[in-house]
C-alpha cells in the first residue's frame, strides 16, 4: 500500500509498481479490494493469460533485435559501397 511523507506526498513502492505492470487487474484485486487468491480455475486461467502475455514480450524483443541487426548490417553495408566506389 501507499506510504504517505510527513508533506502528505504519496510514495509507492517499487514492487507495488512492478506488480501492477505486470498485472493490473490482480493488483487491484489484493491491494484495494482485499481478495486473497489460494488456488482456483482464475488462478490457472491468469497464470495462462500471463504465459501468453511473456511468451508476446518475448517475440516483440526478439523482433526488435533483428531489426537493430538488419539495421545494423544494412548500414555497415552501404558504408561499404561508397567507400568501394570512392576508389573507383
């Protein structure tokens, strides 16, 4: 839950804010409606939801990768041909 400083300015903790990244909807439910989850059909249902969530940040991160290395190459590349046709 939120700290509050002595000036009234409201500080949450990283984890709080880590936590709510990666599921709001689960935050939510255990820091403001009080829902203790032990085991259920949700818990599974989530745990697939957020499965599938990793396995798209993942792909979206390999993406960018290759596209930086594409880049990368296609840059290093035309480097190369002008200085080739410099010479020539």
């Amino acid at each position: 839950m939120p700290r509050y400083t002595k000036d009234g300015t409201c500080i949450f903790p990283a984890s709080e804010v880590a936590e709510f990244t990666v599921c709001p909807k689960a935050w939510s439910l255990k820091r403001l409606h009080g829902h203790v989850t032990l085991g259920s059909e949700d818990v599974d249902r989530g745990d697939e939801a957020h499965q599938s969530w990793a396995n798209d940040l993942e792909f979206g991160f390999t993406i960018g990768r290759l596209i930086r290395v594409v880049c990368a190459l296609m840059a290093s590349a035309t480097v190369a041909l002008l200085l080739i046709a410099e010479k020539l």
